[in-house]
C-alpha cells in the first residue's frame, strides 16, 4: 500500500516491526516519506511513533490500521495464553493505541479517516483460528463505537480487505494461499478504493474491491 499511495502522489507515514524492510521501503520511496520502527503492541512505542508523524506532517488526513498476527492453527483448547495475548494486545489494542494518539489532532481539524482492517473473519468464524476471529470481531465493534464518538468529524470504518496471498495467510492456509491475489495485486484495486473515502463513510463496515 505504501508504494501505491506515493505513487499516487500522497506523503506517507508508516511503521513496522521489521528494520531492514522499513529501510528498503524508505530507501525506494524517497526522504518525503516517514518509515519507523515500532511494535503497536507496545504503548510507548506508539506514542513515539504518532508523535513523529504528527511533528513530521501534522494531522494525518488518512491512517490505516493494519498490523495484525494470527494464530497457528489449532482449537482454543491448545492456543496458551501468551499467543493468545499477543494476538489480541497487537490486533485490537495495537489499533486502539494509534487511535488514542492521532485522533485528538485530527478531531481539533475536523477532518480524515481512519480505516482499521477486519477480515473476512471479523463477519464470520472458522475453527482453529477462534483468537484471530475474536480480534478481528472485536476490530469491527471498536471501529463503529468509535464512529458514534467522532459524531462524523472524523470518519472512522472497519475494511475486510478480502483474501490476500501474504506471509499471515500461508501460515494458515498453506500452499493454497496461492489461489489468491498477492499484495501488490490487491493494492492497485485497493488504495484507489481507501483513499477515495470520505466523512460520509463514517461507522460504515465496508470490503475491498476482489480481483
């Protein structure tokens, strides 16, 4: 996504956990652009984060939740609870943390949007991933009582991006994750999409154009 938006001329912000692939993506993309470092299961590093970018750009006019782990296949029974945990303080605390350090700023502008990413999985349920479903499920009740807090001067949605070949997906799916677009694929359809929305956008549960 990041490479989709610069080309499509916006200024983008954006962490990781991963140092080297930050710095490749910041290497290809330009010193307009702002990569960091940071775990948004970690307070602390979230809020240094956000600070950056707000010092760097101001208020951000679109931010996107997408950080998120699941866990390996397995009933709940056999899941212990540090992977529980982790799933959980990344999917759903990780995207209350960036909510709780841009949205003042952008509330006192009276504008932008922010999309969390929920899953096919936030709307339904499978076995073997019962954390990753109740993260996800959770996603997308944080995102609509937000909106209610907003009262639409910042539009806040929850976005099944649909099925995408990543690194997440071939832990759960195996070879067969091959059956479906892979992530630039679906970037070239998605970020269109994303950045077209707007405040009336707000509380809505929305989906990814598919391939």
């Amino acid at each position: 996504m990041a490479v989709e938006f610069a080309r499509a001329g916006w200024r983008v912000a954006g962490c990781a956990r991963d140092s080297n692939r930050l710095a490749a993506l910041s290497g290809e993309l330009g010193e307009e652009h702002c990569f960091t470092r940071c775990d948004v299961a970690e307070e602390g590093e979230v809020a240094a984060f956000c600070a950056r970018v707000l010092g760097w750009f101001g208020a951000p006019q679109l931010v996107i939740n997408n950080a998120a782990l699941i866990n390996h296949n397995a009933p709940i029974w056999e899941v212990d609870a540090v992977e529980f945990s982790r799933v959980l303080d990344v999917n759903v605390k990780g995207v209350a943390a960036v909510m709780r350090h841009l949205l003042p700023a952008m509330l006192e502008k009276r504008g932008g949007v922010i999309v969390n990413l929920s899953s096919g999985w936030g709307r339904s349920t499978s076995p073997e991933v019962a954390p990753y479903c109740a993260s996800k499920w959770a996603v997308e009740g944080l995102s609509q009582a937000v909106a209610q807090e907003t009262a639409g001067r910042v539009a806040v949605v929850a976005l099944n991006p649909g099925v995408i070949d990543t690194e997440m997906l071939r832990s759960t799916f195996g070879e067969d994750a091959s059956h479906y677009p892979d992530a630039s694929t679906w970037a070239g359809l998605a970020v269109p999409f994303i950045a077209s929305l707007g405040l009336d956008d707000n509380g809505r549960a929305l989906t990814a154009p598919s391939v």
